[in-house]
C-alpha cells in the first residue's frame, strides 16, 4: 500500500466530520493508505519486490501482465517501470490499462495462455495510484480510493471448470475519467451502482446459469467498490456474506488489486481445502466488467 494512512480522522479534518461520516456509512471504508508526495506506486512496488523477495518469482514467469493505468510518461507503458531491473529475454510482457476489470481479463489471457500449453507460470501485477488525480479535500474521491500493488502468480494445472464473460460499454465512459485539462478525476457514483445493475448482475446471473448442475459456489469476490455495491450484488445474487464478503473496510477501494486482496485471505481461510469453486467479478473504469467462474487449485 501507499506509505500514508488516511484515517477517518484525517478524512474528517479534509472535508468535515457529519460528510465524512455519512459516505463512510455507504462506503464502509475506515482508513485508506496512499502515497506520499514524492512517492508513487511504482516506488512502492520496487520496495515491495525486495521486501518479500519476489525477485526469483518474477524471474521464474514465462508471461508477465501489468495492469496500470498510472504512468510516469505517456511513453513507455508502466511495465517499463516496474519491470526495469528484471532481465526478461525470453519473456512476454503485456500492458492492461484497464482498472478495475483489469485483474479478471489478465486471469483470462492467462488461462487461454496455458490452454496453449506454451506457458505454465504467469504474474499478473496489478498497480493503482488514483491520489495522484485528486486533492486529499476531494469530498467525492478521497473517502474511498487507496493506492496498492500486488503481485499474483498463477500455475497451469489440472483441467477444470472455467467460464467467463466480459463486456466493455464505452458509452458510459464519461461515469470515470480524468481530464488532463483539469488534472481532476471524476466519478459518477450513482452512475456505477447504475452499471453494476444493469450490466454485472445480468452478466453473473447468465454465467452461473451455465456453472454445471450440482457445483457448489464457495465464493463471490467481487471488486471493493464500496459496501453498497457489494451488499447490492448480495441481494440480487441471494447470496450470504460468507460467501460475498465485504473485504475493504480497512483499506479503501483499491480499484485492480481488490479481487486479488480478497483472494489472498480467501485462500490464508482455506488452507486445507483441495480446489475452490470462485466467480470473480471485476467492473469499473471504460465502462467494463469481467465476470469468471473457476475452480480454483489450492
């Protein structure tokens, strides 16, 4: 995460405390952490790379996926530079500036990769740096969005159930932007909740329909837009809160590294499960989602 805690007290002393503590109500965030001002989130992946030695990881991957929409320049592409002390001849890399749909898309180039039977070790780096785009006064943007790297590193396996759906509406892509006239990002809230109706749920209700009879589903992650985004694809899922968990209360909206933040601790709470049976719902910024059923090796 970015260096700095911003807590709900830091949040209430930026745009008063009666505003703080209503969009906390609806957000469910507590605190979030972004990054200092002479930081940026490619600084805090390097300095993650070496704290949890992922060097030997990441050199051990055969397709490297970076999803980013932050960069220093327009060119080159983010990879450039949180890639720049890895030797990678031999490897693909590939650039996905597609936020918060971003994780779930890269899953799916990855599994068509393996499904070749040319790749069997894949990362997948997800980076967001939204503070960047706005002011900490911000009363829309500050009290949800976080700034986070992670690092996912996936192997082929045994041949499992896995479907998928994906759609991009371009239409709303006004709903999430950032001007460079400005150098302000804009969300329409309402909006988003809007698409998460209209288009996500249909999506998830059609691909589950095609799930195999009898499978169980063990998860729902879906991405941390906010409590009442994920409390409203609970209820039109009939879904409980073991199975839909709200999983960012204290880190904010992390926007492509929600999904796999969930996953992390879904997989630390089922250490001695065989395979997981997973729908992964990432949507947000284009607009875009990508809806996969898997299961999930263990």
């Amino acid at each position: 995460f970015g260096s700095l805690e911003f807590s709900h007290e830091h949040l209430s002393k930026e745009i008063g405390v009666s505003l703080a503590n209503r969009i906390k109500e609806k957000s469910g965030f507590e605190k979030r952490y972004i990054c200092l001002e002479d930081e940026d989130i490619f600084d805090v992946a390097n300095r993650s790379i070496k704290e949890n030695n992922l060097e030997q990881d990441i050199e051990e991957t055969e397709l490297i996926i970076v999803v980013c929409e932050h960069t220093k320049n327009h060119i080159p592409p983010p990879s450039a530079f949180l890639m720049e002390n890895f030797n990678l001849k031999n490897k693909m890399v590939i650039d996905l500036n597609r936020g918060c749909s971003g994780f779930c898309e890269a899953i799916v180039i990855a599994n068509n990769f393996f499904s070749s039977g040319h790749q069997n070790k894949v990362a997948i780096i997800t980076a967001e740096n939204y503070s960047k785009y706005f002011k900490r006064s911000n009363r829309s943007l500050s009290p949800i969005f976080s700034d986070c790297v992670t690092f996912s590193f996936l192997e082929s396996g045994k041949s499992a159930n896995s479907l998928y759906d994906c759609g991009s509406f371009y239409e709303y892509k006004d709903d999430l932007r950032f001007n460079l006239m400005n150098s302000e990002l804009h969300m329409n809230g309402p909006g988003l909740i809007s698409f998460v109706k209209s288009q996500v749920i249909p999506s998830i209700k059609s691909l589950l329909n095609d799930v195999p009879n009898h499978t169980k589903l063990d998860y729902c992650l879906a991405h941390q837009g906010s409590k009442l985004i994920i409390e409203t694809l609970r209820n039109e899922l009939d879904l409980s809160t073991e199975v839909c968990p709200f999983t960012a209360q204290k880190i904010g909206n992390t926007n492509s590294s929600s999904i796999p933040i969930s996953l992390k601790k879904v997989l630390k709470d089922n250490r001695n499960a065989n395979s997981l049976n997973c729908l992964l719902s990432g949507f947000g910024v284009g607009l875009s989602y990508c809806n996969i059923f898997l299961e999930l090796e263990v």
